[in-house]
C-alpha cells in the first residue's frame, strides 16, 4: 500500500537552490552515511530526495518571486 502526504507548505528563503543542494550533499556525506539519493533536476527546479530502503521520497520545489 502507497501513502501520499503532501502538505504544500512554502517557506521563504535568502539563499540560492544551489546552497542548499550543497548543504543536503554535505549532510549526506558528514552524518548519514550517503543513505539518501539527492537528484537535482534544474529544468524543472526541483530536488528530489528518495531512501531506498525507509520507502521515502522528498520533493524540494523552487519558485522565484
């Protein structure tokens, strides 16, 4: 059985997408053992955060005001 949640919750933020990719693969790296896929898609300025094993995806969605 498949689960759905999806809040839409916006945040305003002062940094650029490509900072926070960086902190993500900096995480990854420093203090989960590279347990998450971070995938970047740029045309469509998202990313994407999936675990393999815990079932789990996360869609980072960018929007310029």
């Amino acid at each position: 059985m498949l689960y759905k949640y999806n809040d839409m919750t916006d945040h305003d933020i002062d940094v650029a997408p490509g900072q926070i990719l960086e902190e993500l693969n900096s995480f990854n790296c420093d203090f989960f053992d590279q347990q998450l896929d971070i995938a970047a898609n740029l045309e469509k300025q998202h990313i994407k955060l999936s675990m393999k094993n815990q079932n789990l995806e996360v869609k980072i969605k960018f929007f310029e005001l």
